[in-house]
C-alpha cells in the first residue's frame, strides 16, 4: 500500500455517488508499501478502504482479485468484501484511474511477530488456500517463476550501482533456482504477499488478511514458502526457527503438505528471496517521484537468499 494519486474532495464525491455508504467525512492515505494507492475512508455510513489501482495492476486482473476477494468473505473468510455500486458493480472508477471499496476489517498488525503469530499465519493461509479451492477464475502469475530473468534483464545494466558484484550474484543464484525449480505441486488460487502488514491481529487471533493485488493461480507450497520468507527473520536477519516451525505447525494443522512439497520446500524459500529481490531491485533503480512512500532496500532480500542457499528448514 502507499499513495500516488491525490484524490480530492469533489472527485471522491463524485465517485461515492454512485455508492449507497454514505457521504464522505474523512480520507486519509495510508503510506504502507509500494503498489496502489490505498485511502481509509469514512463516510456517514461507516469504515472503509478506498483503493486506487497503479503500476503492475493491469485493469483486466482487476476482476480476479474483487473476485477473489468477494468469494473469500462470502465464505467466511476474513477477507475484506468489495462493496458494489449501485449498479452491482465492484470495480470503479476516480481521478481517472479504476478504483474500488472495500469493507474495513478491525484489528492491526503484528510489528514484531512472535512465533504464536506465525502459527496463526500458517493456519490462515491455509485457510485461504482451502477456502478458494472452488474459485472458478485463475490467473497467471504475473511475477512468477518464468518471468525471473526478464525481471533481472530490466535491471541487471545497473545491478552493481547498488553494490559491486551484485549483478554476477544474482545471475549465479537465478540460474541454479530456475534449473531445480519444482513443477506440479498441488495449485490454486495463492495471495502470494502475505508479509506482517497484510495479516491483521485481534487477541492473539487473525481478524483479517488484506491486499490480495499479486494474488494468483500458482502453488500452494510456494506461497506458503513466500510466507515463511516473510515472518521468520527478524530485524538483523537472522532466522526465527521457532517461527519457521510455528508456521510450519499452523498450516499443516489445516491442509497437510505431501511429500513433494515438503521436499520442495528449500528451493521455494530461494525463490520467494529471488522474487522480492528482484521486485525491490526494479523498484530501488527506478523511482516514482510522486510516491509518499520510499522502494526497499534490495539488499536485505539478497542477504536473506544468500542464508536460503546456505541453509534448510
């Protein structure tokens, strides 16, 4: 989440117009992460997010993630519920850019997770992966295994401008992750982002889980492996065991993995290093000015695959 567009005050009208939630009251940016600009907003008829779709949301998934989004809630899932126009539509339209609402979901997230979080993570999301088993719509992993090299290709010119040598490594560790990368792991409907600040806490329980914008059809076990990468290493980045074996312990208490994922797990975890590092390389090279929110550093996704390499579950 961050903040690109500024959305004023007669275009937000205009677009709750078109909503039975009320008029507006209040609509404040939210700075977290780095994709689509995300609003709280309250209106006089309650709490919600606002979300205005940048960058890699390309207007065709949109249907895929309101989707995902709506059958999730619908079956109980705590997954924040597009809400639909007056016309039934989920997906709108401000400051000429597509944009929708989303219920609020209460609770907040864990700054610094303990393993017990982790635990709930991993049963969350297996719940996720269970409960949109009977999804009918798929969509193609936009950042998945097979787009890896272009990505670097788009960056590997000024790799080394971020540290010498960076561009050799990453080309040495991208080769190796692509040749072992493993193939018809049990597949599905995957959030594929569920780092701390998508998962939100209430008494030691998951309230909700938000931003469902990278959401896919992809492997199970590899977003559970982007999961693990996610919430097991601390600030210094160093990996939490107890945390890793707390997740590990919520989602197979919900949805067993089989062998094939089990042994697949190490080459998953690099991958999921390689993808955000990739992603925050692009990102940190190529800057958008009009953000509020500042790209991440690349380095500490490096760091964490190079402890990925050296190391197994």
């Amino acid at each position: 989440m961050a903040v690109y567009t500024d959305v004023s005050p007669t275009a937000l009208q205009g677009f709750l117009d078109d909503y039975a939630i009320g008029d507006p009251v209040q609509l404040t940016g939210i700075l977290q992460g780095i994709e689509n600009s995300n609003f709280m907003l309250e209106t006089t008829g309650g709490k919600y997010v606002l979300t205005v779709f940048e960058r890699r949301a390309a207007r065709e998934d949109l249907p895929y993630f309101l989707g995902l989004m709506a059958h999730l809630a619908g079956n109980g899932f705590p997954a924040p519920a597009p809400i639909t126009a007056n016309n039934g539509a989920m997906l709108g339209e401000i400051s000429g850019k597509p944009a929708a609402v989303v219920s609020f979901l209460e609770g907040d997230w864990p700054r610094d997770p303990s393993a017990a979080n982790a635990h709930e993570a991993g049963r969350a999301l297996a719940q996720l992966h269970l409960t949109a088993a009977d999804f009918p719509m798929t969509r193609r992993n936009t950042l998945g295994a097979d787009t890896w090299r272009a990505l670097y290709d788009a960056s590997a010119p000024s790799a080394d401008s971020v540290e010498a040598g960076l561009g050799a490594e990453i080309e040495q560790r991208l080769s190796g992750i692509l040749v072992q990368w493993p193939k018809d792991l049990p597949s599905g409907a995957i959030h594929a982002d569920l780092f701390p600040d998508n998962m939100f806490l209430q008494n030691g329980t998951v309230s909700g889980v938000i931003d469902y914008y990278f959401a896919c059809t992809d492997a199970f076990a590899y977003d559970l492996a982007i999961t693990l990468h996610a919430w097991c290493f601390d600030k210094n980045n160093r990996w939490l065991a107890n945390h890793s074996a707390g997740m590990l312990a919520g989602y197979q208490s919900v949805r067993p993995l089989n062998a094939a994922e089990h042994a697949a797990l190490p080459i998953l975890l690099q991958g999921a290093a390689m993808r955000f590092l990739l992603t925050r390389l692009y990102d940190w090279l190529n800057p958008r000015e009009d953000a509020l929110a500042n790209p991440k550093d690349p380095l500490q996704q490096r760091d964490q695959l190079r402890w990925h390499q050296d190391h197994t579950l």
